[in-house]
C-alpha cells in the first residue's frame, strides 16, 4: 500500500504544555515517534508541527516536517492541512495519523494499524488491555469493541470516563489509519456534539456513520499526557538500557 505517516506535533497542549519538546533520556519526545516511524519502514515520515522549533528540530535531523496553523485544535485537522502542502504526493492508499505523544510505540505496532483498512474498513485504529488502574483514569481513553475475527472488530462507543464497564472495553491507542477519501470526508464533517462534549475527535466520525474498525495488540506502551507519564516513560527507557548494559 502507498502508506504516509503523519505525526501531528503542538507545543500548546492543554494539559502538558512544551510536551513535544521535552527530554526523555536524552532525545526528545517528538524525536523518539519520528524515529519509531521511520523504524516502521512502510512510507514516508512527516511531521506535521505548529511551532518553528519543532520544524528546526526534525529538519535538521534529516526528516520532513510541514508547518501547519497553531489554531488547529485537532490533530487530525493538522495532518489534512499538511497533506495539503505536499508536493509530487501520488495517490495514498494509507494515510498514518500517529500521535506525538508515543514514545515507546514499537515499528511493528505502527504497522498493525493498516490491517483494518485491508479489511475494508474506513478507518483504523489500535487497542490495547485495559489495566485495572487505568479504569478510573480520565485520561486514558477506552473503546468498546465488538470483535469480529483476526482480532480486527468495530468500535461502538469511545469514552474516558463511565459506570458499569463489561469485558469488551479496552485502552484505545491513539493512532489511526484513514484511506485517502475517509480522510477528505472526516475533515469536511462539522464537529459534533459527542465530539463537542467528549473532546475526543473520533465520535465525529462515528457521529457520521463512519464505522472504525480496530486492531487488538497486546502490550502497547503508554503515551504521554501529564509530567506523571513522562517519568514513567522515562523509568522504562532507563531500566530497559540498564538490562542491555
């Protein structure tokens, strides 16, 4: 498949300000993803950022980064805009939307979200175990899934936060695959009232009747979205060095 993999980057998070730039063991976040992505060697590595010094920073170490308006709120909406000013860009049957925020996701995860695509869904995405300590996280978005086979199933409700969870609720990952057209046509769609309330951009699409099909992988680290996940990314990298050592 003709697969790009954006990686929309903004220093103006809400919750965890500079988070693109911030250092973990030595690299910065936005260029321990960017490095992740290239590892995944299925396409070109954009990076679609909103700050001159994020730009700075990929170019200058040989990667591909677009400046895109800092008012964008959505990370999706800044992917679209920078596909917008790419040239010589043939058609894509694969379009990644990886978060900023992933640090530790490994290559082949990064890979697994195509699958759903190539089972005929729109868009794809990840998901993961839920752990017991993570329920009551209103940061950790969960997903409610119903599995169909291959561990590839449809997402029926995305949340953060709610009462009486079953079996079939899981930590969503925050990573897509669009095809070109779901892409166009999810950036086209008002923002909704789930979108609105919820604040997570997915129920736009499926507030639309857009379906999402999601792939199981077991395992996947943890993203970044407060100073107390950066120091438990950063506990991870060390010990992992510390056992290669």
């Amino acid at each position: 498949m003709n697969t790009v993999i954006l990686i929309p980057s903004r220093m103006a998070s809400v919750r965890f300000p500079g988070k693109p730039l911030m250092q973990i063991q030595g690299k910065t976040m936005i260029q321990r993803v960017w490095e992740q992505a290239i590892n995944s060697k299925i396409g070109e590595v954009v990076v679609a950022c909103s700050e001159q010094e994020v730009f700075n920073l990929i170019t200058n170490l040989g990667g591909r980064a677009i400046l895109t308006d800092p008012k964008i709120s959505s990370g999706t909406d800044r992917i679209y805009s920078a596909i917008l000013k790419m040239n010589n860009i043939s058609k894509l049957d694969c379009i990644i939307n990886l978060q900023g925020d992933m640090p530790l996701i490994r290559p082949e995860q990064i890979r697994k979200v195509i699958e759903p695509l190539k089972n005929n869904y729109l868009i794809g995405t990840l998901a993961t175990d839920l752990k017991k300590e993570e329920i009551s996280n209103p940061n950790i978005t969960k997903v409610v899934v119903e599995w169909e086979k291959n561990l590839i199933g449809e997402a029926k409700e995305f949340f953060r936060k709610k009462n009486n969870l079953d079996n079939s609720i899981y930590h969503h990952v925050g990573i897509y695959s669009f095809t070109e057209e779901s892409l166009y046509k999810f950036v086209k769609l008002p923002k909704s009232k789930n979108e609105l309330s919820l604040k997570l951009e997915q129920c736009r699409a499926m507030d639309a009747g857009i379906n999402i099909g999601v792939c199981f992988e077991k395992d996947i680290p943890p993203s970044v979205d407060t100073k107390e996940d950066l120091i438990n990314v950063e506990n991870i990298i060390r010990e992992k060095y510390e056992k290669n050592q």
